[in-house]
C-alpha cells in the first residue's frame, strides 16, 4: 500500500450475537419462530403460489438428504442453471446444509460456455430448471466426463428422455424423504458441523478479457456486510423484492438470497423474463435493485409511450416534470427550503403524473432502490429521484460480495457512489488512483488460481479493485474508469472510455457504446441503436425498415445519432479533464453486440479489446479519414448455428466544441 494514500473513514463495525450463523441456520431459525410466514412466491400460469418458511425448511432438508444419496458432501460444488425458481434457492440452501459449495451457472449461456465452468468446478451434479438447461448439460457430457448426474426440475418435455443421468427434481425429493424417514437427524448434523467461515458459493466472474475465475466467498463475507447494510437501511420482514436477475451474477445473491435469509423479507420470481413488467406491477417490491440498463430501458419505454400520446398529455407530461426536475429530488431529501408553491405544485403532479407513472413502473411501494455495475447518466438518476423514487447508488464487485460504499440518505449524489459501508475500509493509491477495499465481504480466493488471487489480494488484505477513483472533500467516493482502460490521447490528455459511453447510452436512441482513442490523436466511436425507440422513431416519420440492420443503415438514423454524439461533445467541453475528449467520427454498427458472439459478457459489459480487434478494419476505417466501409460478421444464432451479415457502413463527422485556450490548458 503505497504511503500517505487517502483513507475514508471507516466506521466500526459490531459482530451480532449469532457471529457463528450459517445460511442453513438462519432458515431454519426463520422456519422456528414464523413458520406459516412467506418466504418466497414463483408465478406460475398466471397465478402467484407461496411457499412458507417452514415448507421450505422441510423440502429443503428433504432435497439435502436426497442430493447426499447421489453423493454430494463437504466440499464437493453443485451446478445450479436456471431462471429464478424457488427450487434452485431451495438447492442452494441444501448444497449449503451439507458443506458443499453451490455454483450457480448463467442460464443464458450457450452449452460450449458452460464447459470452462463445468470442468474448473469438477461439477459431478447439476440441477437445472428445464428441458432447454439439460440439452445444454447432455450437449457438453462429453467433455465433462465428471458429470454424472442431471436434476431437472420442469419435467414438461423430458417424457422421451432416457438418459441414465438424468434424474426429476420430484423423484429426488421423494427419496430424500424416505431418507429421512430411517434417519431424521442426517441433514441436521451437517448443518450443526458448519460453521459461519465456510465455503457457502461460488460466483464465475464474467470474464471480460479472458477465462472466467471462480470466486469463492464464505458465509461470513456474504452474511456479515449483508446484515450491516440490512441494519443501516432498516430492511425488515415486511419488505418484499423481486428476483429477476441472473442468479449466476453475485448482485442478485446478495439482495435476494443472503439478504432475504438474514431479515426473512418476501422473494417473488417473475413467471418468466418477457412477464417481469407485469409481475413487478403486481407484487409492487419495497426494497429493488436495477443495473443502469434496466433503467434505461424503462425510461426509453416510458419516451415511446409518451411520443404516441395525445398533445394535451403530452403537454401535461412536460410541465409536471419540469416541475419535478426542479424541486422533486429536494423533496425526496427532505430539503425545508422547497417553497409551498413548489410543493403544491409537485403534490399535483404526484397526482396526475408521477404517481401513475411510478405504478406504471411497478415501483409505487419502493422504499429503497439501488443500482449499480456501470454509472448512471446523471439525468436518469435525476429522472427517476425526481418522481419521488428513492434510487441510490452503490459500488462494488463479486469479489466484495457487493458492498464497498452506499449512498446515505441525505446525501444522494448523481456523480458518486457514496461513503464506505461501516466496517469496510476504502484507500486510493496516490501513485495509480487505484481503489483499494479492505473488508469483512472480501473474496477468500480465486477457485484453483493462486496466482490470480495473488494479483488482487495483497499481505495486507487490500484487495484491488481495478478501478480508478477518488474520494471527494465530503468522503464520497467518485469513480473515474477501469484504472486498465483509463488511457491517454497522443497529446497527453485524459481518456476514459466508459466515461464517453456512459453519456452517449443515456439518450434513448443509443443502446451500447465503444469509444476508442487510447494513444491516438482523437476519439472515435462504434454505436449501437436501441432497435424498439428508433424503430418508434422512424414508424412516426414514415420511415420503412427490414430489420435492425436496415434501419442502422439509414441516412436518417445516422443523422439521429449524430444529434446524440454532439450534445455528448458539447458536455464534454465543459470539463476541463476530459474536453479532448470529444467523440470526432462514429459508425452505427450494423448488429447488436452480443454475449453470444462473444462480443459482450453475460453481465452486458462490453469486451472493448475483443471487439478492437474483431472489428478493427473499422476502427482502422474511422482513423483513416474514410467515409464507408464494407465489412462481413459471423453470428451465432440462439440454436448454436452460425451465420454471416454483411454491410456498406457509413462514417459519420461528428460535430465537435472547440476547446477555450483556458480549457485546453487544463486537459
């Protein structure tokens, strides 16, 4: 740790009584003391079913007793693969009664994905949801030679299977009961013989520039900041959360598994992906979480809606948000300065705007909202604060178990992501403007990766994190970039990536972003349209497309865009560390990047230097002045097939601010 570094003040953090607790007692202590209470509601056709505490408890101990009769112990790790299904939370809990560490597995992935994981873990059993997830599993078998069992839990589609691996999630509960009949006391012993410092999971980073790693975390890195941030946001029983994300990524193991079993709130699992709009307005959750591309595409949605209204809504819309932009945030913070005029003012539109709107969004009873994994433009955060939703930021990562710092009350900003979580230590290295977290929730190590956890995790305990940053004079930390990407033009001045893409992707119009400019004499970008508000768009103004590609392609669109990237440019001139940085030239890419073409993480974060070098004659193509460009792309297609697309992109000059001598001298 490099001398005299900015420290954050760290607050001192109290273990509770129960410091020895593991996920399978806290279950078991919820299934004593509010046994018919809710724990956890899947929708299924349409209808909500509710599983208590102690049901859950009892299938819980039953799929325990049934999964060691196939031969899972201490140690041993578990595939879990699926949607959010009340099933695979209950698998989780029942690897962990038994010592053995569940890995739970993107379900969106294609099968030749899965093969890293399957064989770094040595998983023997997995349980998945469906028919889908076990074609995937029977796809790879052979080069997973240790997998020897398959539980399905969806048994819809699986009548002609006969595959000696494959096994139903009913059959295997029914055998754990008869289990338990001879020996009733067989789970319980394992979950006395845990303790809190025990494997409880393990998260497969995303694998941005190469190989995912397996991050393992103890009971105690996901339990302890877990409950001190339940304590700090008075999250209790009566709160209700929806469990939408991927339960592969760690975000969504800490607000809806370790958070869930600490204070014993209500889950709910959407029926399905395409019903989570719908279902979130039916369940109405108290305490939400919701990376920056959700929101976007909530507000993009909200846009569409209100183009296509009459004039007097339109009209309406407009007035009241005015009036919300100004004063609504100030309301939300309890600022006694806000005039009663203002306020009355605000109360009709509370009325007549953002109160349907928030109803319309599902998010009528949110207390708490947090999101996270990328910065938020400032005018999305604004927007949704604005409507009286209390959204706060926070940071971290799975090797953290989310939390490092959060947002007070009070002191919600749209340019940082809050002050330590107490108990978590924060330091920024003078020398590299590194972050540095030293915390209760750290990772214990990288799965079979020695060096890897050497790389991140000094003899000190800082781990660090990768990301550039620094605190400000109110101890709020502010991050910059990726320390890796943060760059620097050939004339010296600052270039920070994500920074430029954050902004271009608050505009509607702009789905994904990749700027370039590291070591060279300017900025250029690729962009990618949002296929649902251009085609709204261009379906106004009469505009006929195919498909996205088509409509990529459209002078019209690329005049679109270029409205969007100048008043990108126009914002960046006015900071003076990032003014020459302005975006000079930029492509509309003629597909969506995607996970599947490995273009893209399963997190949606783009893999910038895979895709400089998959598409690098057209980063050569922007750099050399031209003004087109032909270019041919492989695709994958969902059902593992490949295909090729072929384009004439054209090159658009962006409009640039020029920079005041002042300015110039600054960046």
């Amino acid at each position: 740790m490099p001398e005299g570094a900015p420290k954050a003040t760290v607050t001192a953090f109290a273990a509770p009584a129960d410091a020895d607790t593991t996920f399978p007692r806290l279950l078991r202590e919820h299934a004593s003391r509010r046994p018919t209470a809710p724990a956890i509601r899947e929708k299924s056709y349409g209808i909500w079913q509710t599983v208590t505490w102690s049901a859950l408890q009892d299938e819980v101990e039953a799929l325990a007793a049934g999964l060691s009769e196939l031969g899972l112990a201490r140690g041993h790790n578990l595939a879990l693969i699926g949607e959010n299904r009340p099933r695979l939370y209950a698998a989780m809990i029942a690897a962990q009664s038994l010592g053995a560490i569940p890995v739970p597995m993107y379900q969106d992935a294609v099968a030749q994905e899965m093969v890293f994981v399957l064989q770094n873990a040595e998983i023997a059993i997995a349980i998945v949801e469906d028919q889908e997830q076990t074609d995937k599993l029977l796809e790879v078998r052979e080069q997973c030679p240790l997998l020897a069992h398959v539980i399905y839990d969806d048994v819809r589609g699986m009548r002609n299977y006969s595959d000696a691996a494959l096994g139903s999630y009913d059959a295997l509960l029914e055998r754990g009961r008869q289990v338990l009949k001879a020996d009733p006391q067989r789970v319980s012993r394992e979950v006395d013989a845990g303790r809190i410092d025990d494997i409880a999971a393990m998260f497969y980073t995303s694998g941005t520039t190469g190989n995912p790693k397996g991050v393992i975390h103890t009971h105690r890195s996901m339990i302890v900041p877990s409950r001190v941030v339940c304590d700090v946001e008075r999250i209790g029983p009566d709160d209700e959360v929806l469990a939408y994300l991927p339960m592969a990524w760690i975000g969504q193991n800490i607000f809806s598994y370790a958070q869930w079993l600490i204070k014993g709130f209500t889950v709910n699992c959407p029926e399905s992906p395409g019903t989570v709009a719908t279902d979130m307005r039916e369940i109405g959750p108290t305490y939400y979480f919701a990376p920056p591309r959700v929101l976007e595409g909530l507000l993009t949605q909200v846009t569409i809606r209100m183009e296509d209204a009459s004039r007097i809504k339109r009209a309406l819309f407009k007035h009241y948000m005015d009036v919300a932009r100004r004063v609504g945030g100030r309301i939300l913070d309890g600022d006694t300065g806000v005039s009663f005029g203002d306020r009355l003012s605000y109360a009709l539109g509370n009325l007549m705007v953002y109160g349907p709107l928030r109803n319309a969004l599902g998010m009528s009873r949110v207390r708490i909202a947090y999101t996270a994994g990328e910065a938020i433009g400032p005018d999305l955060f604004a927007f949704y604060r604005s409507l009286g939703i209390n959204l706060k930021q926070l940071y971290g990562s799975t090797e953290t178990a989310v939390w490092v710092c959060i947002q007070p009350d009070g002191e919600v900003r749209a340019d940082t992501v809050g002050k330590p979580v107490p108990g978590v230590e924060v330091q920024v290295a003078r020398d590299t403007g590194e972050i540095l977290v030293r915390s209760p929730g750290l990772l214990r190590e990288y799965y079979k990766n020695p060096q890897a956890t050497a790389e991140v995790k000094d003899a000190q305990g800082w781990y660090h994190t990768g990301d550039a940053g620094f605190f400000d004079h109110d101890g709020h930390l502010k991050i910059i970039d990726r320390a890796k990407d943060v760059g620097k033009l050939a004339d010296g001045a600052l270039f920070a990536p994500k920074y430029i893409e954050n902004k271009l992707k608050f505009f509607p119009f702009i789905k994904e972003a990749v700027s370039f400019g590291h070591g060279r004499d300017r900025v250029c970008a690729f962009i990618n349209i949002d296929f649902e508000a251009c085609g709204n768009w261009a379906e106004r103004r009469n505009l006929p497309y195919s498909g996205y590609a088509d409509l990529a392609a459209k002078p019209e669109v690329a005049e679109l865009i270029a409205d969007c990237v100048g008043k990108v440019n126009a914002d960046l001139a006015q900071d003076p560390s990032v003014a020459a940085s302005q975006i000079h030239r930029f492509l509309v890419l003629h597909k969506e990047l995607d996970p599947d073409d490995d273009e893209m993480t399963r997190t949606r974060k783009v893999r910038r230097g895979f895709i400089a070098d998959k598409y690098k004659v057209l980063v050569d193509a922007l750099y050399e002045g031209k003004a087109s460009q032909y270019i041919e792309t492989q695709v994958r297609f969902e059902d593992g097939r490949t295909g090729r697309i072929a384009a004439e992109l054209q090159i658009v000059d962006a409009k640039t601010v020029p920079i005041a001598p002042v300015l110039k001298k600054a960046a």
